[in-house]
C-alpha cells in the first residue's frame, strides 16, 4: 500500500471544493463523506473473550457503567484530535468504525491494541485502577491502529521504541486537544490518574522528563532512559520499547514546547506527516536517527528550510543525543 495514496482528508475536500460543477466524473474524483465518528463499546465481563457483549453504540445515550462511558468518550475525542487536527477519518483514514473492549480480565493492569480494537482492564485495585481513567492511554492504544495503517513500524528495537513514542505522542495531543491547552501548559504526562493512592506516582511516563513519573516501593523508579547515554539495551520487552520510547518521546516535547502554541499544530503536525508518510515513505525498521531524519525531511516539506520548526526539531533530536 502506498503511504501516499492516503491524503489527510482536508486536502480531500479542498480539491472536492475547488472542482467546478461543469467537471465531469472522473476517476479521479474522490466522493467526499461526511467523517462521522462511529462507537461500539463492548464488556468482557471479566473474562479474556473478545470482543464480549455489545453494550454501547454509537446512537445511545450513556450506560450505568463508567468504564463504558470513558471508552466511549475517549473514542471519541481520539477521533476528534485525528479529523480536527490532522484530517484523518478515523485510524484508518477511511472512517473504520472504532472498537473498545472494557472490564478485560481479572486485575488485569493493562490496556492494548490488538489489530482491531482497544481493550482494557480493570486494574487490580492496589497498584491500578481502571485503564480508561486516562484519555492519553485511549488515545495511545489507538496510536496503534493508526501506525499499523500507516507506517507500520515494526514492535522491536528502535522501531518498536518509535512506534511506542508515536502512541504516546498521539496519547498527549488527545489529551491537549480535549482540554484546549497549550504546549507549555500541559503535564506531557501518559496515564494520569491510573495509579492507586497507594502509589508514590503521577503517572505511566513523563514525555518531558523521562525517568521521572514514579518512584514508588513497590513499583521502583520509573527507569526510562532520557536521552541516548541512557539507552537500555535488553531482550525484555521487544526490545526495551517502553524504555527506549522516552528518547523521542523526550525530542517531541522539547520541539513542542520550544515552538508553543498547540502542539498538534506545529509539532504534533510534523510527527503526523512523518509516520504517514506525506513526504517520503517511513522505513517500518527506522532506527532512531533514521525517523529524526524523517521529522526534519517533513518539517522542511510542510514549513520550509528557514522554519522555527525545523530548528527547534533540529535542536531537540541533539538534545537527546540522536543527532550529533
Ligand atoms: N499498554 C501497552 C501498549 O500499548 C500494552 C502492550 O502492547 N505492551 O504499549
Ligand atoms: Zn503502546
């Protein structure tokens, strides 16, 4: 599939418009849809079997369920972020209706994207409450989606490290954008509010300040590395992808909050046309430098070689020690 036969819809729509009415049909002629969000939340019932009972669509008013209802939500304002922001229907682009799956498991302390649908568990209650507690976690699994659709950075090593930074990218610019809040402004936090009183914490990771989210008895320091001296090397983990992703989760939000503004619209735009590939193709086995390259290659596509964009882009790749 051709990462360039998939146009963020705006630009859909502004050829649509521009066409005169005199234009005859051609195949080139793209039907414009209207981009409608489309939900169906499911309940597992505490049982590992997807996708469980069907018990909110997109029509219906909310249920008596919270888990449910910020599923729902979070669909939702992920969808939003992607056609506001970015102009993409839906994670796939072509408006796939969006699935979640709630109360996965017993205790179970996670939330993933399994190729079709979120699913989430419950938390076990000490260290994790519920996963759909955090918009950035909502919008982070449903990153995936919208990388395997796209740039289909391969779960491994640097690649998977990116494609992990990716959902967490996506995961905050949700969170910015349902909140209306500026790059400097915000806790570039993932997963605020999941953990238990309990727990010496404020969140899963620190975009900002990797490494720095938790430091709890039970759960240790939070151990990702902040910038390239820090790489964890280790088979655990496809690769220390969650580790690793805080190097260019790290590069992001010092370019986005250099630049200021909404992150989506600068940064958030170039990390965007990068993994789509609106510019030039992204490797899906990208090492680090490789997709640093890649920003700056799309940051000059979209603003230009004289841009406060790609300086700050620039700047913050050798900051973290990517490029030197
Ligand atoms: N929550 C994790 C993630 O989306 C689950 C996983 O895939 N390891 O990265
Ligand atoms: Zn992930």
């Amino acid at each position: 599939r051709s990462l360039l036969a998939d146009p963020p819809l705006r630009l859909e729509r502004e050829h649509a418009a521009d066409r005169s009415p005199a234009t005859p049909p051609s195949a080139l002629a793209v039907p414009v849809t209207a981009a409608v969000v489309d939900r169906t939340v499911f309940d597992a019932g505490n049982t590992e079997t997807l996708p469980g009972r069907e018990v909110r669509r997109e029509a219906d008013a909310p249920v008596d369920d919270v888990a449910v209802n910020e599923a729902f939500d979070g669909l939702g304002a992920t969808h939003a972020l992607l056609l506001e922001a970015f102009g993409r229907d839906s994670v796939d682009g072509t408006g796939l209706p969006l699935l979640a799956t709630v109360h996965y498991g017993r205790d179970y302390d996670n939330a993933f994207w399994d190729g079709e649908r979120m699913v989430f568990g419950d938390g076990d209650g000490e260290v994790f409450g519920r996963f759909t507690a955090s918009l950035s976690v909502i919008g982070h699994e449903l990153a995936h989606g919208v990388t395997q659709f796209t740039a289909g950075l391969i779960y491994e090593g640097q690649s998977g490290a990116l494609n992990e930074s990716f959902s967490d990218v996506l995961g905050a610019l949700v969170e910015q954008h349902q909140l209306g809040q500026r790059a400097d402004a915000a806790s570039w936090l993932i997963g605020e509010g999941l953990f238990t009183d309990a727990v010496e914490g404020r969140a899963l990771r620190s975009m900002i300040a990797p490494g720095t989210a938790y430091d709890d008895d039970v759960l240790g320091r939070d151990p990702q590395p902040a910038d390239m001296a820090g790489y964890v090397d280790t088979r655990d983990d496809n690769g220390g992808v969650h580790l690793n992703s805080g190097i260019p989760n790290r590069a992001f939000a010092l370019a986005a909050t250099e630049l200021g503004g909404f992150a989506w619209e600068r940064a958030g735009q170039v990390w965007y046309d990068t993994v789509v590939g609106l510019a030039a193709p992204l490797d899906p086995r990208s090492t680090f430098e490789q997709f640093a390259e890649a920003t700056m290659g799309a940051a000059r596509a979209r603003f230009g070689e004289e841009s406060a964009e790609l300086s700050a882009i620039d700047r913050a790749w050798r900051t973290v020690g990517v490029r030197s």
